[in-house]
C-alpha cells in the first residue's frame, strides 16, 4: 500500500507516554482516544483532539492542511 505520508506505531507506548497523550482502559486493555498529530520535520504542528463531533472531523483537517501548506 502506497500511502503520500509515513504512519507511526507505538507498539510500546513510548511516544503516547512521553506526550502523555489521551487514554482509556476497557478490561485492562489501553487504548489511545482517537487523535489526529500534524508532523512536519519531526515537530507537532497542531494536534486534532478531541474528535468531536465525527461528522465535522474531515473536514477540519482539510481546512488546516489547506491553511497551512508545506
């Protein structure tokens, strides 16, 4: 799969406990809350959280990726 941006993954919670980012625990499972990290050149440049409402998100990021080109 070709995605135009690179994806991260923290299979070990180092990232989302550094930023202590936003979560929540069902049956003593952790799980992020739904978030979105604009990353450029290795610095955050804004952060979508919380999502809400659902409807509106996609939208949001394209008014901020458009308001904001590299």
């Amino acid at each position: 799969m070709h995605l135009p941006f690179e994806m991260l993954s923290d299979a070990e919670w180092n990232l989302a406990n550094e930023l202590d980012l936003p979560m929540f625990t069902i049956e003593e499972d952790d799980y992020l809350k739904r978030l979105t990290l604009m990353i450029s050149d290795g610095r955050i440049e804004h952060v979508f959280y919380p999502i809400f409402p659902p409807d509106e998100y996609a939208n949001e990021v394209l008014e901020w990726v458009t308001d904001n080109p590299r």
